[in-house]
C-alpha cells in the first residue's frame, strides 16, 4: 500500500521553515552537491503570459542522497498588486526518488521561494564579500529585499542598510520593518546614494534595463532579479568589471546578467566562470579583497527548491504536521 500523501499549507511551512542559519546551510550544501555529486537539473521551462504581466517558471533538481525531490511551479504577476494580490504565489509537489510517487504538497505561496532565495544571497555573501562588511545598500523594497537584508545580517556582521527603490514610500516603509527587526536602516533618494562606500550591494527589482553602473573596489554585488531573458538589473560594462560567479553558468549565460554583457559584445560568449558551488567547494577560488568587485548572479536553481523542500519535509516529520490522506 502507498503511503499517504502530506498536505503543508503555508501556514504549516511559516512554522517549520523560518529563514534560518539551517535553511541557509542546506542551500549551501545544495549548491556545494552541484559542482560535486551528479545532480540531475534540468533547463527551467518558462511560460509567459505578458497581457497580464505574467511569467511562470518550473523548476525541479535531483541530489544524490535525499529521498525526495521537488518540482515546482511559481508564478510571478507584477500587475497584481494593483489589484490587492501579491505579485508571486505557487507551490511545490515533492516525489519519491525512488518510486516516483507523490509524497507532499507544499502550498506555500511562494514563502519557501522567497526562503531559498534569501539563503543562496547569504550564501554568496558568506563566500564572496568581505569578513568584516557592515553595511550594505538594498535596492528593491519588497519581501525579497527584506528577506536578504536579514539573511547578510546573519552571516555578516552587517547592521547598517541603506534602501533605495523607485517608489519611495515602499522604501520607507522597507526601512521600518527592518527597524522592527533590530536593524539600522535609511531610505536613499538615488542608487549612487545607497551603494557609495557599501559594502555589499543587493539587487532585488524586476527591472528590464540597469539600474546598476558601477561600484567600487572591496564592493560585493548579489544580483537577484534577472530570472528572465527580458530582466537586467547590471549595467555590461560593470558585468566586465567584476569577478563574476555564476549560480550556474549555462543558465546565467541565457537568462542572467552575464546574457546582457554576451549580448553587448563585452564578454565573449565562450568565456568560462566558476560557479558558487565551485568556491563553496574548493575547486575553484575567489578573494574578497579590499581591491577587488565580486558579483554572484543568482538566476534561482531547482536544487535550492528540492534542498528547501527537503528540510520542509524532514520537519514536518518531526513534528507530526500537516494533514494526511491516501489516494
């Protein structure tokens, strides 16, 4: 007989999967199985609807050694907010690596997205910036900028941010819930305002053309928001500019920002970058240094979605949740 099928609802997973240093560290490992092990994920498939702003990715991975993987299914409609809905949503079905069969549903919303998200920018930030970086400029005002201004503070000792986004009042706002957190925080009327003498520099927008043009030397640069061939958040000639790592290089080449400086005939298309999993792993090296631009692009892989689905999972065993039934 089958085993039951567990129901999580995004209440369920707010409870059992908070942003924390363990969904951090199992990104990471993810990441680290990706340039080690032979991971099977495949090429993200993309539907567009554009009258309506929308955009919905699928997303799965397989890793060696876990009992389970995720597909998942995440729609993003900016026109939504308008409208009094939030702009992402979706959920994961979580298999059996040995059976195929369904073992959960994981209606979250988008909340374990916007989870693995925020740990793969710690991640990079834990690997690629400064040990002593304290302050750290935001650019975006929604729950993903919240969420990686959290996750730095937690493997930074960063406790200073300055917000800019093009709505100033999302960014005021931003910055109050930052302070509800226990962290300083400063809207900016301009992005030279935020990002001169930062740290860490977090792109986190929808934007289709640059809001980026340069940065300084001892500067990080995450980029977050160019999951798509029409999203640009890096100006090229910065791209050219930087140690660049790739969350996975065959993806970044046609949807991140290393598409728009291939596009713009300033890195040759054949060029080779490490990927974050190489330098979590050894086999490839980076230095933060005083001297030196780094910058992750970070398009979002489907082993960040089976390694959150995991500790999803292994959670709400633990602790009994969710509701069951068979089929």
């Amino acid at each position: 007989m089958r085993d039951p099928i567990t129901i999580l609802t995004e209440a369920d997973l707010r409870k059992l999967v908070p942003l924390d240093m363990a969904a951090i560290d199992c990104v990471e490992e993810a990441f680290r199985a990706l340039a080690t092990a032979p991971v099977a994920m495949p090429p993200i498939m993309r539907l567009d609807i554009p009258e309506h702003r929308g955009e919905v990715d699928v997303k799965t991975a397989y890793i060696p050694g876990l009992d389970h993987f995720a597909i998942k299914i995440s729609p993003g409609f900016f026109g939504n907010p308008a409208l009094g809905l939030p702009s992402t949503n979706g959920m994961m079905v979580v298999l059996s690596t040995q059976t195929g069969l369904v073992q959960a549903l994981l209606l979250d919303n988008g909340y374990l997205t916007d989870v693995r998200t925020a740990a793969a920018g710690a991640v990079a930030a834990r690997h690629l910036s400064r040990a002593d970086s304290a302050t750290a400029a935001i650019l975006g005002a929604g729950m993903q900028a919240e969420l990686q201004a959290v996750a730095l503070s937690m493997v930074r000792p960063i406790r200073s941010f300055r917000i800019w986004a093009r709505d100033e009042a999302k960014a005021a706002a931003l910055c109050e819930r930052l302070e509800a957190r226990g962290l300083s925080a400063m809207a900016c009327a301009t992005v030279t305002e935020a990002t001169e003498g930062a740290d860490v520099i977090v792109t986190t927008t929808p934007a289709t053309t640059p809001i980026l043009h340069s940065a300084q030397p001892g500067q990080h640069i995450t980029a977050m928001g160019s999951d798509a061939e029409h999203k640009n958040e890096i100006s090229p000639a910065l791209l050219a500019q930087v140690q660049y790592v790739a969350d996975r290089l065959s993806q970044t080449r046609s949807l991140g920002e290393l598409h728009h400086a291939i596009a713009a005939g300033v890195i040759p298309a054949d060029r080779s970058f490490p990927e974050l999993g190489q330098i979590i792993a050894g086999t490839a090296r980076i230095e933060a240094t005083a001297a030196t631009i780094t910058l992750a692009d970070l398009t979002g892989t489907g082993i960040q979605d089976t390694a959150i689905a995991a500790l999803a999972i292994a959670r709400a065993r633990a602790a009994g949740a969710g509701q069951s039934f068979t089929v």
